[in-house]
C-alpha cells in the first residue's frame, strides 16, 4: 500500500504521510491508508471483513471533491431524518468527474488543433 512509514515521499519533498486510520462498525474494518507510488499521494479505504475485502483508491488531486461530496450527503440524510426536504440524488449539482475529463478532453484537441496550424 505504498510507503505508510512516515518517511518522506520521496526525495525532494519534506511532506510526510498521514499515519493509517482504522475504524470498527459491528463485523467490518475500515482501513483508511495514505500511500504514495510514481504517480503520486493516494489514499485508499479498504472495507475488510473475516470473507469479504474491498477497497477504493483516490488519488490525492480528488481528495477535496470526495470529501465536499462525503459531507454534503451526511448532511442531506441529516436534514431528511429530520424532514427538512432534500435535493433528489439524480438532480445533483455536484461534479461527477465526467465533465471534468470532458473538458480536459476538449482542451487537448483545442491544443493539438493550434498546434497543427
């Protein structure tokens, strides 16, 4: 899972990594581990059970969107138990990553067609 010593991530940084957090609900682990390869900072959640492990890797230059994301769905199920009305999930505002690459996308054939001219 990448270097989780707390040396520094590589040699031209002085950042350490976040220590591993662990977190128990009823018969599952949570697994919250920061690791680093040649692509860069990521962050793994691992979901492990005695038969069962999943996990989810989000690199460090998405860590803000899932985490604004994260927290605005702990508030909307607050606010609906509650009975405060809440936004339908599939009217969402928030960016689903796809139009992001879309526009990275558009970007590049702009890029490629100036430099073709």
């Amino acid at each position: 899972m990448g270097d989780l010593s707390g040396s520094p991530i590589n040699d031209d940084s002085n950042v350490d990594l976040p220590a591993s957090k662990y977190v128990r609900v009823e018969n599952k682990n949570f697994y919250f581990d920061v690791g680093s390869n040649s692509r860069g900072v990521f962050l793994r959640i691992s979901e492990v059970t005695l038969n069962f492990r999943s996990a989810i890797t989000v690199p460090e230059k998405a860590w803000s969107r899932v985490h604004e994301s994260l927290g605005q769905l702990i508030e909307d199920l607050e606010k609906a138990r509650s009975g405060q009305p809440v936004k339908p999930a599939n009217t969402s505002s928030s960016p689903t990553g796809e139009e992001e690459v879309v526009e990275e996308q558009q970007q590049q054939a702009q890029q490629q067609q100036q430099q073709a001219q």
